[in-house]
C-alpha cells in the first residue's frame, strides 16, 4: 500500500501551494484557522478547496506557547476558542487533531503535581469531547524527556488514554521521539492497536519541528518498516514544511 504524506505547516502560502511541493494533503496548525474574521475565513476555505489540498490533520489545538499545566490556566476560557477552531477545522474536513507539543505539559520540577496532572487530564476530556461532536478524533504522543518532564512513554500514553475514557483518544508517534528514547518498537507493539499518526520529523528538541535530513543520523526508512512489521501501520506520515525536495522523493519511492 502506498504511503500517505502530509505537509505540517502554519504558512498560509505552504497550505494554498502544497501540491507544488509534491503534497497533495497537508497538516496546519489549528491556530491558523484563528487568525480570520467570518468573512475571510470563508475566503480561505473557498482557496483551499480551489488548491486541492486536503486538511484531514490538524496540529496542536492551542496556541504553542500556551502550556495547560501552567499555574492559573483556565481550562474553560478556552472552551469556545476550542469550539470555534474545531468548527472550522471540521469545515475543511479534519478528521483528526494531533496534538504533538509536549512543552505544553511540562509540570513543576519540584512539589505536588497531582493537582496539575488533574487539570491536564480534565483539559484533555474537554477537548475530545468538544472535538467528538464535530466527529475529530484526538491523539497525544509520548513526548521525548528531553523536552517535558510528563507522558513521557507509551505505557504512560495508554494509562491516560483509558482513565480519560473518551473512545475518540488515540495515540501519536513521532520518530525524534524514538531517536531521543532510542526504544525499540517491538516495545510499543503491545499499545500499537492506539497508534493513529505518526510524524516525521529531525531529532532536534526546539519546539517548532524540524524536517528531516540525510545527515541527521535516523533511520527513517527502517522506522517505517518497523512500524508496518511490528505495529501494523498503515496511516500517514507527516513532514515538517522545509523538508529537503530529494529527501522528500526518495521516500516517497521507498
């Protein structure tokens, strides 16, 4: 079967010219759709559909530099920007929301963090229910402990993912997370039912993702294959905007 890719972009010139770049489907922030009044969202809906790009994914469902486990974060502030976004994202066809940004959960390093991780996984009941009525699911990814101190595994993503209880909570993997943690997959073959995306990116530990690149020293080739062999993968793979052209075509002949 051949792979799916997905361009990850918050470039309003990436969305609208990605089939240039080779990608008929692309991965957008949610925020970028939260930057449009009415009138200039419908504006933006009527190009993307002129450009002939799908928008099944989309990526983090709050702004990055918002962290849910900070001390006063109100989860219900948030609840209609919420609504508002995932209305728009559902508009474009979003299927799925993949929420990738582990910094946003990073706890205290010292004290109590019962109550935060409390309010997270509240935060996180509110957001796949709000995204279950517009038929989004959501996955979360077990984030490297290089770049938060919180849902750091898989076992851990999968204990989340039962206590919140929520049928349209999925998993999310990104191949800097396996560089980082070096853990094989055979390891997560055992929660590989929850795996539902699966992000492609260089193992750099800045926020903003990084594409791939021939000298990063991964072997993204062999963790496609493991994925098929050992999790039985068979969705789509999604590359940071200013991935390298050649890179690009020779996985998409792999």
């Amino acid at each position: 079967m051949e792979s799916r890719w997905l361009l990850r972009t918050t470039a309003i010139d990436e969305i609208l010219h990605a089939r240039d770049r080779g990608f008929d489907d692309i991965e957008p922030e949610l925020a970028v759709l939260m930057q449009f009044d009415a009138e200039a969202f419908s504006r933006f809906v009527d190009a993307v559909r002129e450009a002939q790009v799908h928008c099944e994914v989309f990526e983090t469902p709050l702004p990055r530099e918002i962290r849910v486990t900070e001390k006063g974060f109100n989860i219900f502030s948030w609840t209609e920007y919420l609504k508002r976004a995932l209305d728009r994202a559902a508009h474009l066809g979003c299927k799925v929301l993949a929420w990738a940004d582990g910094p946003s959960r990073i706890l205290p390093d010292e004290g109590d963090t019962s109550v935060q991780k409390e309010h997270f996984s509240q935060f996180l009941f509110m957001l796949c229910d709000a995204a279950s009525r517009f038929g989004i699911s959501v996955c979360i990814e077990p984030a490297s402990p290089k770049v938060t101190n919180f849902l750091t595994t898989t076992e851990e993503i999968a204990e989340i993912i039962e206590s919140v209880g929520q049928p349209n909570l999925s998993m999310l993997l990104s191949s800097a997370y396996i560089a980082h943690t070096r853990i094989a997959l055979e390891e997560i073959q055992p929660h590989a039912a929850l795996l539902r995306h699966v992000h492609l990116e260089h193992p750099d530990t800045r926020r903003k993702p990084v594409p791939p690149a021939a000298d990063d020293g991964f072997g993204y080739r062999e963790f496609i294959t493991a994925l098929k062999e050992h999790c039985f993968y068979t969705g789509p793979y999604a590359l940071p905007a200013g991935v390298e052209p050649q890179w690009f075509s020779a996985m998409k002949m792999f």
